[in-house]
C-alpha cells in the first residue's frame, strides 16, 4: 500500500531521469516504437484483408447453402442414371416441412446446350442467364438499384421477364441510366426489363479465379420457363439460405438426406456452404497473421534488449545516489519500483508512438491500395500492454540489482 501511495512521486523521478538522459531514453523509445508498429502494420493489414474478404464473401449470401447431384462414382461398371436427380416435385417436397433449419430455397435453372446468344437492337452480350424463383434476391443477397424482381405469378405464368445486372445493362443499354420496359433476346426469344441489379465486387476472389466469372454479368428469368426451353423439368442446383450461419451444415444434410430417400439411393449428392467458406478464409488468414506477427516480434526483442542495457548503465551510473537512498531509509522494494517505473514509462511511451505510427501506416496502405486497412480494437490492446510487459521484462534485472546493493558498497562504489 505504501508503495502505491508514493508512485506518483516515483513517476516523478522516472520523468526527470529520462530527462536527464533524453538521448539514451529516446534511441530507446524509438527501438520500442519500430516493435509495436511492426506488430501494429501486421495486425492492420490482416484485420482489414479480413474484412474486405468477409464483405466480398457477403455478396453470396452468408447463409448460403448449395445442393447438387454428385456425378463421381467410384465404381466405373455401375450404370451412371441421366438427369440432373432434383426436379420440381422434389422442390414442392423440400418447401415443406422437412427441413426445419432451412429458411428460404430457390431452384437454379441453366440453360441446356450452348451459351444463349444475349442481344438488344445491334448490341450483343454474353450473359450468363439463370433461371430461379421469388426467393433468390434475398437468398444471395442481391439487391435491386432499380426496379423490382420476379413475381410469383410471372413465375408460374412463365412470363418472358428478366432482371439484369449492371454489365448487362451498360453492354445493351449504354447511356440509359433507366433500362426498364426496354426487351432484350435471349435466343430470339423477347424479355421485358423489370429490375437492374446493384453493381456487387468480387475482385479479389475473381482475381483468384473463386469468383465464377463477372458476377454483374447475370441475367435473371423464370425458371420453369427455362425448363421449358430445356424440354425437362429438371434443376441444376438447390440455392438455400439456412436458418442461421451455424445450421448450415444442418440445413444441408437434412436437403441431401430428403433426397436420397425419395430415390432410394439412385442419385448421390453433395453440398457446399458459405460458412465453410469462411471458416476457411478465418483459419488462412489467422495462420498468416500469427506468422506475421512473430516475425514482426523480432524487432520488439531488440528493442526490449536495449531497453534492458540502458536500464543497466542507468544503475551503474546512479550508484551513489541508491546508496544514499538505502542509508536514509529508502525501502528495497520502492528502489526497484523506480526503475521498474522507468523503464515502464519508457516503452509505454514508445509503444504509443508505435501505435500511432503504425495506424498512419494503415492509412497510407488505404490510400494506395483502395483496401479497407484498420487495425482492430484487440490489436490495440494488445499493443499497449505488451508495451507496458516489455518494460516490466526489461527493467526487472537491473532494477532489483539495484535494490539488493547494500548502502556501504553502494556508497564507496559510487
């Protein structure tokens, strides 16, 4: 208690030592500063990379889930069955109630054979045409910059209308900001224009090649009206959006399970959902700022190094005045907080100049790089106390050697 009664006044003595001795004190600052900013510029770009991932992965919907026919099977004399193995009965069974962790679901539909030719007046484009159900806007999180999406009774009316992407409008319709009512064909066949999509980035993942192509570059159309065209009634793929991030799995194998009892075992399936995705992308991403931040550490151990050696000389040059300290009274324990306090105050001061330097390092990246770069609340935390750590590690050995001197020797020696 004592003791915490006189730390300001040991805060004191702390501040004008440094001052005394300001060249020492700020090489020393400045060893810690390179430190925390290496660990600060680390834990920005991964924080932000993270995010900007995350908000690319967003625009498939978070709780996507994807169902579809697995066609590898292992056995090459079994005789592979045609067919996509869902259609629309098995749709009218899944929209039950037997899948309680799935909230919303929507056929995708593409066309058979080649690529449709996609055309308005003499301008031509390469859409990727889907067919899907009222349920697919909100599922993969796209949202409508002008207009509006497919209605259920145009659905099954299986009315010639479309809902376009941005690409698609500006390849067809340059200079109209406002494309609705206009019709498009898609294999000769007329659509009217009823909604425009807002414009979605997936740069990163396309320049991985994750992305599956422009994904502004869509052109959305009924889907038994697709199926028409395909002379079937088959589904290429489940789309669902499942109750939450956690039931995903869930939602998945109790789709894949409906499935497999209503053929008996004829058709084996597989599934894919987002948040497997993004478990992923956190474990990569966790590993590579782990890494990163060890190797950023190194110069931290330097400058706790020669935080260490200068507390060192700092007690070697104060000898006399720990001697006469310890001959009038001074407890042990209040010498070895001083220069426990110094060196503290030290890298605590060097780990806020770090800390600023290297959040101005993360709006510099921003600037240049487009990227979202900010360093995370836990980031600076952990920045601060390992400041405070360094100079407790740092200053320990020399402060208690200073605190056992005995007042004699250290009188004489000084």
């Amino acid at each position: 208690m004592k003791t915490l009664r006189i730390l300001p006044d040991l805060f004191k003595e702390a501040r004008l030592a440094m001052l005394a001795n300001w060249g020492r004190s700020m090489l020393s600052m400045i060893g810690i500063a390179v430190g925390i900013a290496a660990v600060m510029t680390v834990d920005t770009v991964s924080t932000g990379g993270k995010a900007f991932v995350m908000q690319e992965l967003e625009t498939f919907g978070l709780k996507s889930v994807w169902v579809y026919r697995a066609y590898s099977s292992k056995d090459p004399h079994q005789r592979i069955r045609t067919g996509t193995g869902i259609n629309n009965n098995d749709l009218i069974a899944l929209q039950g109630d037997c899948c309680p962790s799935v909230s919303l679901i929507s056929p995708v539909v593409n066309p058979r054979g080649p690529a449709p030719v996609v055309q308005a007046g003499n301008r031509y484009n390469n859409a990727q045409v889907i067919g899907v159900n009222v349920d697919y806007l909100a599922i993969n999180n796209d949202q409508l910059r002008i207009g509006r999406g497919l209605r259920e009774v145009e659905i099954r009316n299986r009315r010639p209308i479309a809902v376009i992407g941005e690409t698609v409008a500006s390849d067809l319709f340059p200079g109209m900001p406002n494309p609705l009512g206009r019709t498009l064909r898609i294999s000769g066949r007329e659509y009217q224009v009823v909604g425009v999509l807002r414009s979605k980035s997936r740069d990163l993942l396309a320049s991985i090649g994750s992305a599956g192509g422009d994904v502004n570059n869509r052109i959305l159309v009924s889907y038994p009206l697709v199926q028409t065209l395909n002379g079937n009634s088959d589904i290429n793929y489940l789309q669902v959006e499942a109750t939450s991030v956690e039931a995903a799995e869930a939602a998945a194998d109790q789709l894949k399970g409906v499935l497999s009892r209503r053929y008996q075992g004829v058709f084996e399936y597989q599934s894919e959902t987002l948040a497997s995705y993004i478990k992923t992308t956190d474990n990569i991403l966790g590993g590579v700022t782990i890494i990163g931040i060890i190797a950023a550490s190194s110069a931290l151990i330097v400058g706790a190094i020669g935080v260490a050696g200068i507390m060192s000389t700092a007690v070697a040059e104060r000898t006399r005045e720990i001697g006469i300290r310890a001959a009038i009274g001074a407890h042990r324990s209040h010498i070895m907080v001083q220069f426990i306090v110094e060196s503290v105050l030290i890298c605590l001061i060097g780990g806020l100049a770090g800390l600023a330097v290297g959040m101005l390092i993360g709006v510099v990246l921003d600037i240049f790089t487009g990227f979202p770069l900010f360093p995370g609340m836990l980031g600076i935390s952990i920045a601060l106390c390992v400041s405070i750590l360094v100079g407790l590690v740092a200053g320990y050995v020399p402060a208690r050697r200073a605190a056992q001197m005995k007042p004699v020797d250290a009188l004489r020696d000084g």
